[in-house]
C-alpha cells in the first residue's frame, strides 16, 4: 500500500507535528509529511518542518479577504503537494463548513481532552476545576460542529491532586504525541471503525 501523505497545520509549537515526523521516520510506518502549513509565520513548527526538509507555506488569514479565500488558499496548498490527510495539529483557526465539507473523512484534528467531554479551549483548567479525576486526549474526524467528529482514538490520562494547567497539559501532551501517530496508522490501514 502506498505512503498516505499528510498536510499538516500548525498555528504555534507544533510538537504533535513533531511527533508525526518522527513517526513517519520510522520503518515500515504508512505515512510521510508532505507538507507543513501554518497560518502563523512565527510557528515554531514551521522550523521543525524546515529542520527535516519538509516543504512548508504561511497562509494567514489577514492576506485573504474572506474565509472562504482563506480556505481556497489552503485547499490548494494541500492539493498542490497531493496530501491524501489533512490534520490539524494545534491550528488555532476555525475552518469553513465548505473546506470540512470537502475533505470530510480526510481531515483529523486532535484535542486535549476525552471528547466528548471538554471541547474547545481552556481544557486542562475546566478539566481541574470541574474536579474530575481522569481525563486524556482524542484524535477525531474533523465535522462542522468544532471537536465533535467521530472518535478514532482515545488516550486517558490521570489528573493528579496538586495538578496545574501546565502540570496537567504536559501529561495529556505526552499521550498526544502517542495517539496522533497511532491514528495515522489506523487511518493507513482502514482499520478505523
Ligand atoms: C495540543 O494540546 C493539541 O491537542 C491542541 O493544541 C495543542 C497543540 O500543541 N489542539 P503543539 O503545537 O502540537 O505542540
């Protein structure tokens, strides 16, 4: 089977990306990076990429004029470098519903929480304050309703008693750079469900 190739977009650090690199390094893993696009041009991520030789584009939301162009911009970046999976690995921008639509079941997004519980931003200090004692990260298919896709993996992780927002963002982060090249696999070899 071929090499899936992904699209990967970033807005800031970018260690899930890294993660996926260094997956897709190893022998026999079904996947290459074929392209790395931020819509920041501060990304760290985007050094990461540059680090391995992998083709990188800035497309920010300021230089086009609606959403709409916006994601235009994106598709054709990703279709220029002919990735099979886009994922969305911290990209802090809100995709329009023609550009889900259009890549629907072949775009990923990873969260920092067991979805359903705890979308959107802000996870690991609601996570604490609501008290809960386990929570962990997905990876999911990206739909129009913000991290609400179908599951296809889950990673739990422990919340500890004298846990902070970093404290606690550093444990999933460590489950993340696990599950988001596990996904990739799965996704590779049609072994989603
Ligand atoms: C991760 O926690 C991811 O789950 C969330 O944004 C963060 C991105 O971190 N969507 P990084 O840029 O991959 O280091």
């Amino acid at each position: 089977m071929a090499a899936l190739k992904l699209a990967v977009l970033i807005s800031g650090r970018g260690s899930n990306l890294q993660a996926l690199i260094d997956a897709c390094a190893g022998r026999d893993f079904p996947a290459t990076v074929a392209l790395v696009v931020s819509n920041n041009p501060q990304a760290q991520g985007l050094a990461r990429a540059g680090a391995c030789g992998i083709p990188t584009a800035v497309i920010e939301r300021r230089d086009h004029g609606d959403r709409d162009a916006f994601d235009q911009a994106l598709t054709e970046a990703i279709g220029a470098h002919d990735a099979d999976l886009v994922c969305l690995a911290g990209f802090m921008s809100i995709l329009g519903a023609d550009f889900v639509a259009r890549w629907r079941g072949r775009l990923i997004n990873i969260h920092p929480s067991l979805l359903p519980e705890f979308p959107g931003l802000d996870t690991h200090a609601r996570v604490l304050v609501a008290g809960v004692r386990t929570t962990g990260c997905t990876v999911h298919y990206v739909t129009a309703e913000v991290d609400a896709g179908p599951v296809i993996i889950q990673q739990s992780v422990p919340v500890e008693a004298n846990d902070t927002p970093e404290t606690l963002a550093a444990r999933v982060l460590a489950a993340e750079h696990q599950i988001y090249p596990q996904a990739v696999r799965l996704i590779a070899e049609d072994r989603t469900t």
